[in-house]
C-alpha cells in the first residue's frame, strides 16, 4: 500500500493534454480541499498555465505543484516515490504507457489511466499483476469512457440483484447509443494498436474472458449473427458498438476479480450493442466496421488514413 507520508495524494501526469487538463479541473472543483496534488509533464510553461486555470476555477484551494518528468523510468520512478496515485492520461498508452505502469508497480504506488487498448491492457496484465500484488500497488486500467459506464452498471444492476433476490445474474445486454464521431486520440489509438501487436495477438486480445483471472469459456455464438445486428423487445435495433470488445473484457474481469464470480453469478455473461433507428443504419456500421478495421490493418491503407 502506497504510505500515507508521500508528498501528494495524486499526480495528474500528462496534465496538460485535453484529458488530463479535465481530470486537474474535476479535483479542484470537486475533490476535498485538503488533497495534496500535483500536475505533471514535460512542458513548465504549458504546466503553469494549466495551475493559473484550475486556480481560478477554485480560488479557495492551493493550487497544485508542478513536477517535471519525461517519459523516462528514472523520471517516473522520482515522480512514483513522491505520490500515492498517478493519473496518467498520456497516450496512446501502447506507445507511451509502459514506463508509467511500471514505475508504480515497483513503487507501490496506485495508478489510474484511461485507456482503452484492450491488447495493451492485457500485456500489463501480464507483466506487472504479481509486481502490483507484492508491492501494494493497485493498477487499474480502462477508467474512462471505456469502460467506467458498463463496468459500474453491470456492478450496480448484479448487486441489486443479488440483495433482492439473492440469485446470481445470467446475462446482461447492454444497449449504448454513440452521440459523437472517433476524436484524433482514438484514431491515433487505433493506429499504433495496430503498428505495435501482430495479428495473433490481437486475436488473443479480443477473445472473451481474456482480461479474467478466472478462465471460462466462450458462450454460444451472438443471435445476432455474423453482421451482429438485431433487436430487443425492450432495447430496440441494435448493431456491433465499437467499444464492445473492450468493455466486455473488463466486466468479465470484474467478474472474476470480486469474490471469484460468485457475486456476479457462475454463469454470468455481458454482450454491449450500439443502438440504432434503423434496420439498415445498424447493417452499414456493422459493414463500415469489418471493412475499417480490415483496411486499417493493411499498412498501406493505414498510411492513408492517417493523411486525412
């Protein structure tokens, strides 16, 4: 466990950045005044400036300390020594994650991102889960858009279950509606996914309890069929989400994680779909979808996108 006597409570590194400045704006405005916090990155100029605006925002609160850290092991070492938690924000995390994981794994010190690179995940698993449990180090990854939404209702519906009627959860179908176009981060994402792992461990990555600590096995085929799309008497037509695959592999983590499944139930099961208006939206994103990610694995296709 991180000792209590470390010179902050949290460390935004990255802070900078458009996500990271929105997590240095929550804490000042939303987090105790009495939190010892700093904000962290390469730039001190751009680092002030993001001081001189949470400062504003909450006047009545001491601003944050600024630290200087590249994304060195020594830098980020000295910055893991000095805080109980780092939030990092800095991405893609495939190319520029690693080094902060490990820093806080050897020191103890909890660590947050938000990330959403389910092969990237997977290989911190991997790497550091054994380091984390033996230094007190609780690592989580996905604490964003994926995949905060589905993983807490997932907890939240399993649990009111549970209380109420002392049963396990058979299934859970989640129908998300998407309001707004891939940003550039999630595109740059995507891209250095695909120039970092091989396609077999990308395979490996997006099987089904993957990210499980208990292994199960794959449930039967999507009724949905090979196109994924269909529909729900309650939940309406639904078509492939492009966050599927991620969110599903951290809530089945989550299943296996908290009380070995039994919480959640031994024959537990998540599936998420985007909901659409219409029978033919929901089948051109379902073949938008295939045709993207096949494109995109193809380098010179890659290339290309990037352009634009």
């Amino acid at each position: 466990m991180a000792p209590l006597s470390r010179q902050y409570d949290i460390v935004v590194f990255g802070a900078t950045g458009y996500t990271g400045k929105l997590c240095a704006e929550y804490i000042a405005e939303s987090l105790p005044t009495d939190v010892k916090w700093a904000v962290a990155g390469r730039s001190q100029s751009k680092l002030d400036a993001v001081v001189e605006e949470v400062r504003r925002l909450n006047p009545d609160r001491a601003a944050p300390a600024v630290e200087l850290a590249q994304l060195e092991k020594e830098d980020l070492h000295a910055l893991a020594r000095k805080t109980r938690l780092i939030v990092t924000t800095v991405g893609p995390y495939a190319l520029y994650g690693e080094v902060v994981v490990e820093a806080c794994a050897s020191n103890g010190t909890h660590y947050v991102d938000v990330t959403g690179e389910t092969p990237w995940t997977l290989d911190m698993i991997r790497k550091y889960h054994d380091k984390a449990k033996a230094t007190g180090a609780i690592i989580i990854h996905n604490l964003g858009i994926e995949s905060v939404p589905a993983d807490l209702a997932v907890w939240s519906l399993v649990n009111l279950i549970r209380e109420k009627y002392s049963v396990g959860t058979r299934e859970v179908i989640a129908s998300m509606a998407l309001f707004s176009a891939p940003s550039g981060g999630t595109l740059a994402t995507i891209f250095s996914i695909l120039e970092v792992y091989n396609v077999k461990q990308l395979a490996e990555a997006f099987k089904p309890w993957v990210l499980s600590p208990i292994p199960r096995r794959a449930k039967s085929p999507s009724p949905f069929g090979v196109l994924g799309v269909g529909s729900h008497p309650d939940l309406g037509i639904m078509t492939k989400s492009i966050a599927a695959n991620c969110d599903r592999a951290i809530v089945q983590r989550s299943w296996g994680l908290i009380e070995e499944g039994k919480l959640y139930g031994e024959n537990f099961d998540f599936s998420e779909h985007m909901h659409v208006k219409s029978w033919a939206l929901g089948y051109a994103i379902s073949v938008a979808l295939a045709f993207g990610m096949v494109a995109l694995a193809i380098s010179p296709f890659r290339w290309l996108a990037k352009k634009f």
